[in-house]
C-alpha cells in the first residue's frame, strides 16, 4: 500500500499537482461558479479512486457524470490538454458503476425504514417547529415501547393516529400530545406523499455496505446517484445525503488513518445541507466530519461559493480545488476573499486576482502534503478524465443497471407485517370488543325487561280491567252491605214499638 500512486489533478508550471490518497480522509472541498470545471475535478478523482480500490459515492445533479462508466475518446482538446500537462501513460477507460435512484426509474431503488431515518431528520424533511418535533418524538417513542415496526409512510401514519386518538391516555407516560400537531405532522406527510418522498421508505433497506465494494479486478464500485429529479425536492435530497452522512458514521468501525480511505463521499450542492438547518442539527453535521476520518471515510464538499459552508465545517477541508468566482457582488468579493485567505499563499502570484480570471479547466490546487501540512497553492491546468465526458447514452445507462451486481436486490419492494398492520388488527379487535359489549348490554336490557313483565303476568302490578272489576265489587258490596242494615234496624225498632 505504501506504494500507491498519487492521484494527478493537473500541472502547474510543468509540474504535476497531485492529491495523496493517505489524507483523503481529512477532507476537501471543490468549489467554484457555474460551468468553470467542478465537474470533470470531480470526475477525474473519482475515477482516480476507483483505480486504487476505493468505493465512491456522488450525485448527478446535472445527469451528465454517467459518461465516468465508458472510456473517453479523442479530441483535439483534449489531446492537446494531454501533451500539455505531459501525461505519458494515458488512456481512455471506463469505470465499474453502479446506478441508483430514491424513485427507482433510473437506477436500482434506495431506500430507508422511518426508523432508520428518526424523529429529528425527518422533522426537518417536513419542517416541523419544535412542537411538533416533540410530538413526533412521542410517536417514535411509542413505537419502540410497543415493539411496532416504523417502515414506512402508513405506519407513521397508523401510529401518529393511534396516538393522536388515545393521546389522554398518553399524557402521563409520554407528554402532551395535541390535536393541532398531530392534524399539522398528517398534513405534511401528505405533501411529502404528493411530492414522492413516499418512495424513499419502505424495505428492503439499502445495505450501505453495498456502496463499499470493489469488482473483480480490485477497482472501487463509483455509485452514482440520479439526483436530476430528485433536485426538485430539495429538501429530501439533502435529508437523504444527511441520512448517510449518519449511518456511516454511525455504522462503521473505527479503523485510524489508513494508506488509503475505504469510502470518499463527494457531496454536491453542499449548500443545500447547511441552508434552513436547525442550529442542532448543523452542529451534529461538524461533529461528524470531524470525526468520520477515524471510520477511513473521506468526505468532498462541492459548491459553487465557499461562504456556503459553514465555518467549523470549511476548516476540516484540508485538500481544496478552487476554480473560478466572478466578484460581481459583494458577497461574490467576499466569497473570493475567503476562498483567497483559506488556502496556503503562493508568493509567485495574486491569489485574489487569480481566483478571479482562472478560465474553464484551471483551479488553484492546495492538497495535504506527506506531513498532513497543506501545500503551497498552485496554479493548476486541470488534466482530461479517462472516461467520457458527459453523459452516457441511454443504451449504455440500461446497461450500466442491467449488469449491475444488485440487479434484483433492490428492486422489488417488500411489505412485511409492521405497525400499520399491528395497529389495524388491534384496531378491529376493540371494534369487535365494543360491539360485543353493546351486543351483551343490549341482552341485559331485554332480559330485565323479560323479568318485569313476567312480574305483571303473575299479578303483581294490576290491569286496568282489573281495577275496575275491584271497584265494581266493592261498590256492589257496600250497597247490599247498607241495605241489609237498614233491615235489621228497622226489625229491632218495631219489636220495641210493640
């Protein structure tokens, strides 16, 4: 391992600029306005990479990186650029790559469990405030408790209403649970549903060790995700980039320094992760580039404006590829000034003003050195890719997919018996529980009302019939009664008289 090439970025002064892969896993930054070189940087690194055996992860924003998976071809430019820097061994090739994509069209499928992503970053996929982060938090809570699996968007969904119907019941173990933010976190689930952030959830899980293999010939895996569409969703994007950011550190082993790192992730529209973010969650971010190195994972940031990052984040970019700024705005004057003062000085040049007039393929160029120091900045004549650039056609992209080692894996969704599932069955059975006991009320109240008339029935409540034969008798026995009297009286009085 000792012996590993440098990777080549250029020359500069007829002397070629090189990166060390030993200090990849301290970091970099490419940065630069639109259309002066980032991607063909990004490019000739990746490839680089992948020729030593490391496994590379990056996002096609703009669909024109597929072209790294079929050899380049000449071209008076780039012949000219080749006799230029004086690359002696070039050659045209191609690279192993895998193709992926969240909404499954134009790669094989990635995706993550509810779980897996947690209360906090999907809280900022849907832009909660800190209430309903908290309530948010109740449900996961809940759900672990329970034992009920969060895999997708309809367990979320079950359980936060569940939670949301039962939340008196909740409030002594868990917290307050209030119908606003409950009603609030349903309405954003929908707008991620309408969106299709719905296909990002769900099993089987990507296995971020599958990012981590080489073929058959040593080379890395360069795993390209097709973020054209995905770009429309800006905030899923950079939610899902801080998803991985988090399981790899999360995942993997503390291995030190190694002569090689066994991951680079390049994160375009960088800016992306840092704009709208909690002050919490960018401070995890900085953790975690600081100290992902330890895991042998290397992370680029790639932006068009430095300011973009923050500066706790910028400061652990120890290789730096700045192309062109155009100072048109203050803030552009600033962004050249910083860019200018970050980097180490070359006293042979005006770094401000070089910044300022580099044309397309050329970038000042400050990697670590063998003492982890960082280089002199040069002036650099960005060297040609082996691969295509631009895009692949749409032939080979079938290709790239069809003959990848995942075809199948990943492909087909898998909907085991989770929360939603549990919930509904529990559901029903209080539903049956609820009209058996109506069922057994119901029966009670015809029984007691089965003992009151037969009560009648045996003569202890009277008819009005009944009643009015009673009186009848009465009234026909008082009078017989009164005239019988009258009799007897009148029969003791004339035997008096006599």
């Amino acid at each position: 391992m000792a012996d590993l090439p440098p990777l080549v970025l250029g020359a500069s002064d007829e002397q070629l600029v090189t990166m060390n892969p030993r200090y990849l896993n301290r970091h970099g930054l490419i940065a630069g306005a639109t259309g002066t070189g980032k991607t063909v940087t990004l490019q000739i690194l990746a490839e680089q990479l992948s020729a030593i055996g490391v496994p590379v992860f990056m996002a096609d924003v703009k669909g024109d990186l597929t072209g790294i998976s079929v050899p380049g071809s000449p071209h008076p430019k780039v012949d000219e650029r080749i006799e230029k820097i004086g690359l002696t061994d070039f050659a045209f090739a191609g690279n192993p790559t895998v193709r992926w994509d969240i909404f499954g069209e134009q790669g094989h499928p990635i995706r993550a469990t509810v779980s897996d992503m947690g209360p906090a970053l999907l809280s900022r996929l849907m832009d909660l405030n800190e209430t309903q982060e908290g309530v948010l938090s109740i449900v996961f809570e809940y759900a672990d408790d329970e034992g009920l699996l969060l895999l997708d968007f309809k367990d979320l969904r079950e359980t936060l209403k569940f939670v949301g119907e039962n939340a008196k019941e909740f409030k002594s173990d868990y917290g307050n649970v209030s119908s606003a933010s409950v009603g609030a976190i349903q309405r954003r689930l929908l707008v991620l549903e309408q969106e299709g952030a719905e296909a990002f959830f769900g099993e089987p899980a990507l296995d971020l060790w599958d990012f981590m293999r080489t073929d058959h010939t040593g080379h890395g895996y360069i795993n390209i995700l097709a973020a054209n569409k995905l770009m429309n969703n800006q905030r899923l994007y950079a939610t899902f980039l801080l998803w991985m950011l988090s399981e790899l550190f999360e995942n993997l082993p503390e291995v030190g320094d190694l002569e090689k790192p066994r991951f680079v992730f390049f994160f375009d529209e960088a800016h992306l992760l840092f704009d709208d973010a909690p002050k919490a969650l960018v401070e995890k971010i900085e953790t975690v580039v600081r100290l992902i190195r330890s895991k042998g994972v290397g992370l680029f940031f790639i932006t068009q404006n430095p300011l973009d990052i923050p500066d706790e984040v910028l400061g652990q970019l120890g290789n730096r590829v700045q192309h062109a700024l155009r100072a048109f705005t203050p803030r552009d004057q600033k962004a050249v000034k910083t860019a200018a003062t970050t980097m180490r000085q070359n006293p042979n040049f005006d770094m401000e003003k070089a910044i300022s007039e580099l044309g397309v393929g050329c970038a000042l160029v400050s990697t670590l050195g063998e003492d982890g120091v960082p280089g002199i900045t040069q002036n650099t004549l960005i060297r040609p890719p082996f691969s295509r650039i631009g895009p692949a056609t749409e032939a080979e992209c079938d290709a790239i997919v069809r003959n990848s080692p995942f075809a199948g894996r990943y492909d087909k969704e898998i909907d085991r018996e989770s929360a939603f599932e549990i919930l509904a069955e529990r559901g029903e059975q209080r539903l049956k529980a609820a009209e058996a006991a109506e069922a057994l009320e119901a029966e009670e109240k015809a029984a007691k009302q089965a003992e009151r008339d037969a009560k009648r029935a045996r003569g202890g409540r009277q008819s009005v019939g009944e009643a009015m034969l009673k009186s009848v008798v009465r009234s026909m026995s008082s009078s017989v009664g009164r005239s019988l009297g009258r009799q007897i009286l009148r029969g003791l009085l004339g035997g008096i008289s006599r």
